[in-house]
C-alpha cells in the first residue's frame, strides 16, 4: 500500500473517531450530531449546483438513504446516551457492513 494511501487512511481513521468521541462528550447529542449534519449540507451543496441534475429515478434511492442514516443517527444518540464509548463505538462501526449485500 502506498504511503499517501495509508496516510490518509489513518487520518480518516482519527477523525472518525475524534467525531464520535465528540458525539459521546456533547451534552446535547441531538443538537450536536444534527449541526454537524446541516454543516456538512452547507459545505456539500455547491455540488448539487456545479453537478448535472440528478435524474429522477435517483430520487428514491435519495430519501431512502436519508432515512436510514436519520435512524442510524437517532440510534447511534441513544446508544451513546446509554452506552460507554468502548462499547457503542466499536459495535456502530461493525454494523454498517453488517446491513450492506452484495
């Protein structure tokens, strides 16, 4: 593997973790996590403008794909509200390959 591949293999390892050491320590969760997520919106949205348009029969796998990552999201809070770090992290990283096929 080269060298820029595992380097940012380990940054993206360390900031996945730091976000959701950061989730766990909040003392507002919701606010926190949906923040983030209006954040990003923010920062990813001149993509929707510079792209072509999205076709419509994309649309469902769209909305799909936000309401499982708003249960995923809503999840992962009570998890983290319940939960020690140690536990919930490692168990919330290893159930998305568990919903993916193939």
């Amino acid at each position: 593997m080269p060298l820029t591949a595992l380097g940012l293999l380990l940054a993206a390892a360390l900031m996945h973790t730091t976000w959701n050491l950061l989730v766990k320590r909040a003392k507002e969760k919701q606010v926190f996590i949906w923040c983030s997520l209006i954040a990003g919106t923010i920062i990813f949205s001149p993509l929707l403008v510079t792209s072509p348009l999205l076709l419509v029969t994309i649309w469902p796998y769209l909305i799909s794909s936000a309401l499982v990552e708003s249960i995923y999201y809503i999840t992962l809070i009570r998890a983290y509200e319940n939960g020690d770090f140690s536990l919930v992290y490692p168990m919330a990283r290893g159930a998305a390959p568990a919903f993916l096929r193939d």
